[in-house]
C-alpha cells in the first residue's frame, strides 16, 4: 500500500470509492445510488470551476475569517523544555471550529444544486452549529440531527444551533450519540432525497462525503503550509503534527497538504479518544487494530463485536465519540504515513489545566487530546523540534463539562 | 431457475392474486418466540423473509429498527439466526425463507460461510440492502452458485438504464421501493402511481417476478393487488411490539393480522 505523491489523498481511490483497495466505497440503499451520483457529477465539476473557487475563497476569507492564526506557546515550550510548541489556532474560525468550512461548502453545493433544504448530523455540536449557520448566510432551511445525549451534554451549541433558525431533531435510538445521529441522518436523506441535501459531518460517510469533507477542511494546511514559509522561511526540517481524531475531518485538513513529505521529515500523529481511565469502551478504533467492518456507508477499522453488531464508545468528547474513523486515515494508518494513539479523558482534562495555565488559550476537550499526547513527548524532544498542534475547537462549548470534572475556576 | 420462490409465485398466481411476503426480525422478542411468530404467519404467507438484525441499519424505519434492537438486546447472535430458519424449514420444507439484513454482518461472518451455512439452513433468497449493483456481483455469483436467490432492491430513484442492467443480473425475484423512504414509512405516493411505476419495471423482463415493498398496510395492500407479489414488514413488527407492550400474544396477534392481509388479496 503506498501513497502517491502528486494526487491529493482524497482522489487516490479506485473506481469503486475505494483507498487502498479496501477502505472507503459506498455501501448505501439502492434508493441514495442516484443521489450520490448526481452529488459526484456535481462536486467533480464544481471543483474545476474557477468561479466556484472564487467563491469559496470569498466565502473562507470574508465569513469564515482565513487564514487562523499560527503562534508559538512560548511559556509551554520553556516549561515542558523540549520541542518547541507551536498551534494553529484553528478554533478563530467563524463559529469557533474548524467545522464551518465543510458546512460552508455543502451551503454553496447546495444551492448550486437548487436544493431548499440541507441536514446535517452532530455529535459535539459543532457540525451542527456551523451548518445552520451557514444555512441561514446561503437562505437554506435547516435540520440538524442529534443524539438526545449529546443534547444534554453540549448546551451551548445547541442554543447556538436554534438560534440560527435550525431545527434539532433529538435522537433516541442505539447508544443516543453521534453514531447514532450520523444513521438517522443518512435515513432522513433516504427518504427525502429529492428535494434535500445532506451533509455529513466528517470525513466519514459515502465516498463522496468523505471527499468533499477533506477538499474543505484542506483550507487548514494550504494556510499552516504558507505561514510555515513565512515564519521559517521554508518548511522545517524536523516536524510534528498532532491532531485529535474523532471521524478525522480536522486532522486530514491539517495534513492533507505534509503528506507527501518524508515522514522522518514531517511526521503526523493522530491522537484518538481513550475514553475514561480503565474503561474498556474506547472510541480509538485505530489505536485499538479493531476489525474492518462497514459503518454509514464505508469501509473502515471499526469498534464491534464479533458478530458485527457496532459498539457503543465512551468519551468525554462528544466529537470523539464515535465508533468508526474516515476511511482516509484507516489508509494513511495502513501505509504507515501517520502513527495513531490515544489520550484518556483524564489526560485530556490534564492537558487542558496545563495549556490554559501557561497560554491564553482555551483549546476544547478534542484537540486536549492532541495536546496531551504533544506535551508527553516533546519533553522527550530538542528544541529545533517544530511541534504544531491543530487547536481545531473552542472550550466554550465544554464549559459545564470542564466546571464539574476541573471546578468553578477553571471556568 | 426452478425453486420454491418460484413455485409460491406461481401458486399464487394460478389463484390469481399476488404472493403475500412478511417481513419479521430473527430473535424478535426472543429465538424462542420469533421461531413461533414464523410458523404461524407462515400458514398465510407464501414466503417469509426474516431479518437479521444490525444495530446500525440506515435503510429502516422505526418499527423495524425498534424489534431489530428488542433482537440484539435478547442475544440474537448470527449462528442464533440460522438455526431459527433450520428449526422452521425442519416443519415446513415447502416455505421459501430469505435472509435479510446488511451487509457489515455478512463481512463479518465471511460470505462463502454465510452462503454455506444459509445452504445447509434451507434459505432460499438473500437480500443486502447495503450492497447495491454492481458492488454485489461477486457475492450474488456466489448465491447463484449455491442455487440460492440473490435479490436485488429497485428503487423509484432508479433510472431505467441502471434496472434494466440490475434486472439483467437479477435472478428469478426482484423486490421493487414503492416509495423515497426507509421501511415502514407512511405510503405518501398513490397506489395508482406506484402501480404506473412499478408495471415500468415490469415490462423490463415480464418473466421475472417483481414485489412491491415499503409502506404497505392493510389500508393500503389492496391497491397494490395487480403485483406479482408484496411485502408487508413494519405493520407486523408494530403489531408485535404493540401487543409486548401491551402484554398480549405477539404469535397470535401477528398471525392474525397476516391472515387478515391475506383476505385483501383475493
């Protein structure tokens, strides 16, 4: 299995859909055959449009607010004594995560295809959020679906969500998670093809989904790339990127454009969720060598059982908490491009008093788990060492988590 | 091909009606009861599909998905699945089973498995309705191989190119979406325009015989009498849960209700 190195990662797929040779496809009803063809067709050729990428370029720069900044966490670097530590801060973006820019372009293929209505599945919120906001910039009617769960854990979003004129259609069924939310999704698009539009929050889903995901969430490393050169005049020589990853849609944007590189040069490291201290339901199907199994439409390392039945994971990231992971990142884990590992909710919580201690920073709880697994090893690390952490998400959304698991000053 | 699919077609046929299938969940509340339900909805219906539960089925409505979960919480497994159809066609050979179910289960089993072991359990067809053409040409070989029907889903989303090469690779059954919906939707097209749509696909290859599925209760099946065959599922699975809820009996309840449907027919 080896990646090629002048095709972008999305379009290494066969004729099938898929990366590899075996992760990815489109395991659908027969019913989404013909809307996922019509979105292919659509995606293929707005792509090579120029005015389709002036306008998402328009769209990136003067509502999303590109390119997020790229600073160094001097205090945590002097502190930790090992590789220098750097972030984008990826959660600067309109809405405060990188989910705005996927949503921002599903709006845009949306209205191209004359479509009035757009859903979206959530788990932390975010995807959720970013989606009806995008839906009321573009004039789109929304509907977001949510496990009942994630409701009750991720307050602010939702507020936010309702407030941009969506509608949240709480779910109850299975594990009442993203999982959860993803399936009930894909079934409302099944019988609502014809007029609606979806949009799946990750890079997970339906081949197509997975591609249009990583197009748009590639907006992270085309801006780190650049602000690479500026600040050091070329790219490092010694390089480390941690991201966390739930479904990977921050991750494979942080990456997409470093894959090429050597990995001795530029190495990525993904970190998924370990779930809580000894438990044994972790949403870390990477890290964990599950089996290869067929989830929402894919291809991929999923957490089941024997039989095949999906397993429920345990996170305290809501955005992490899901079952599979895209299909892109089962290949770069395949080809030994990237290295999956996993943080506990514990080392989470750690992270986040360390960073939010030394810098004015306020990652969420997702990307504390790259931070965790960053600042173990950069002590171990020298200084010309560049560590760069993708800080995909704000903390706002984590705040009664944060305030019961760290106390009231943590808030 | 000449099989019992095919022979319950034409028995209906020669009492000119359609063939009446159910759909019911295996394990569903328990193995013990889903094995009951089986044999005696089996007294009315021509052929029964059984539905091997998946805990992520993107395909299903609500009332299937509620029995599919009530399955997997009582310890339905695979092997539990199978030995329901062996102990069924152990008192009633002449019935046609087909499997139903997604494909991530079939995966995980491994296919040549699956397909043996279906042989030895006397399943008759298969339906995956995750696997869409052309991804299942290989494993519908392989079905055929066994001489057991690989039974591909058409949808109204269909266009009339994709059925005709779908029913070039079908074998002797095809089961056509009445609707854009999962299972178990309310049937929001008439029965007269699924009925134009549905004698579309027909005239593809009038030789093989097509079901209508998707919707249909006992409101509605009469429309639909001029099919060759139809399915009824989530009406029954509501029946089952209803009377659990309600502490009835769901093998009575639920035969009841297939014989009521029955009647519609002729």
């Amino acid at each position: 299995m080896k990646i090629k190195k002048k095709l972008s990662l999305i379009d290494q797929h066969d004729k099938n859909g898929f990366w590899g040779g075996k992760f990815g496809g489109s395991f659908v009803p027969e019913t989404l055959k013909k809307p996922i063809e019509d979105l292919t067709l659509v995606f293929e050729k707005l792509r090579k449009n120029k005015n389709f990428i002036k306008k998402r370029d328009h769209y990136f720069k003067n509502y999303i607010g590109s390119p997020t900044s790229f600073v160094k966490l001097d205090n945590l670097t002097d502190h930790l004594n090992g590789a220098q530590i750097w972030t984008k801060i990826v959660s600067e973006a309109n809405g405060g995560a990188h989910k705005i820019y996927n949503a921002t372009v599903h709006a845009l293929i949306c209205k191209s295809m004359g479509k009035k209505y757009i859903i979206g599945d959530t788990g932390a919120g975010y995807a959720g959020k970013m989606l009806s906001m995008a839906a009321k910039k573009f004039g789109l009617k929304c509907k977001i679906f949510m496990g009942a769960k994630d409701i009750k854990r991720q307050k602010p979003n939702c507020d936010a969500m309702r407030k941009n004129g969506a509608e949240i259609i709480p779910v109850y069924t299975g594990s009442q998670t993203l999982i959860d939310a993803v399936s009930e999704c894909m079934r409302y698009w099944v019988s609502n093809c014809d007029t609606t539009h979806m949009c799946v929050g990750s890079t997970v889903g339906p081949n197509i989904f997975v591609k249009i995901c990583g197009w748009s969430t590639s907006q992270i490393s085309r801006e780190l790339k650049q602000q690479l050169c500026e600040q050091f005049g070329e790219i490092p020589k010694k390089m480390k990127l941690y991201n966390c990853v739930g479904g990977g849609s921050s991750s494979f944007g942080f990456w997409n454009e470093f894959i090429k590189y050597d990995k001795k040069q530029i190495e990525l490291i993904g970190v998924e969720a370990g779930g809580p201290y000894r438990s044994n339901k972790h949403a870390a199907p990477l890290t964990n060598n599950c089996k290869i199994g067929i989830l929402h439409g894919a291809m991929q390392y999923v957490v089941q059982n024997k039989d095949g039945q999906i397993e429920e994971t345990e996170s305290i990231s809501a955005g992490l908490d899901y079952s599979g992971v895209s299909p892109l990142h089962c290949y770069l884990k395949d080809s030994k491009r990237a290295r999956y590992v996993s943080a506990s909710d514990e080392e989470a919580l750690n992270a986040y008093k360390l960073v939010t201690k030394f810098e004015n920073i306020n990652p969420s709880l997702e990307p504390c788990h790259a931070f965790a697994i960053a600042c173990k090893e950069a002590k171990k690390l020298s200084r010309d060492t560049i560590i760069i952490v993708n800080s995909c998400g704000d903390a706002i959304k984590d705040r009664d988590i944060i305030k019961d698991r760290l106390g009231k000053r943590y808030v | 091909m000449s099989n019992l699919i095919n022979l319950s077609f034409k028995n209906a046929k020669s009492e000119n009606r359609p063939a009446l299938l159910t759909f019911t969940v295996a394990g569903d509340n328990t193995k013990k009861k889903s094995l009951e339900i089986l044999k005696s909805i089996s007294n009315s219906a021509d052929i029964c599909e059984l539905g091997f539960p998946h805990n992520t089925p993107i395909g299903d409505g609500g009332q299937i998905q509620t029995s599919s979960y009530r399955a997997i919480k009582n310890g339905i497994t695979m092997s539990g699945v199978f030995e329901i159809i062996k102990k069924f066609k152990n008192s009633n050979l002449s019935k046609p089973v087909i499997l139903m179910g997604y494909y991530n289960m079939i995966y995980q089993y491994g296919e040549n498995k699956f397909i043996q072991r279906s042989k030895n359990s006397g399943v008759d067809g298969v339906i995956v309705v995750d696997l869409p053409w052309p991804e299942n040409k290989p494993f519908a070989k392989k079905c055929k191989k066994k001489k057991i029907s690989f039974i591909q889903l058409i949808s109204p989303t269909t266009s009339l190119k994709r059925a005709k090469k779908i029913i070039k690779d079908s074998h002797d059954m095809v089961y056509y979406i009445s609707m854009l919906s999962t299972t178990g939707g309310k049937l929001k097209v008439s029965t007269k325009k699924i009925m134009k749509n549905y004698r579309k696909i027909k005239k593809i290859d009038p030789k093989k015989n097509y079901v209508i599925g998707f919707g249909i209760t006992e409101k509605t099946i009469s429309g639909l009498k001029n099919a060759d065959g139809l399915v009824v599922g989530s009406a029954i699975c509501k029946k089952i849960t209803e009377s659990i809820n309600r502490g009835q009996n769901p093998v009575i309840n639920a035969s009841n209700m297939v014989k009521k449907l029955k009647t519609k027919l002729i």
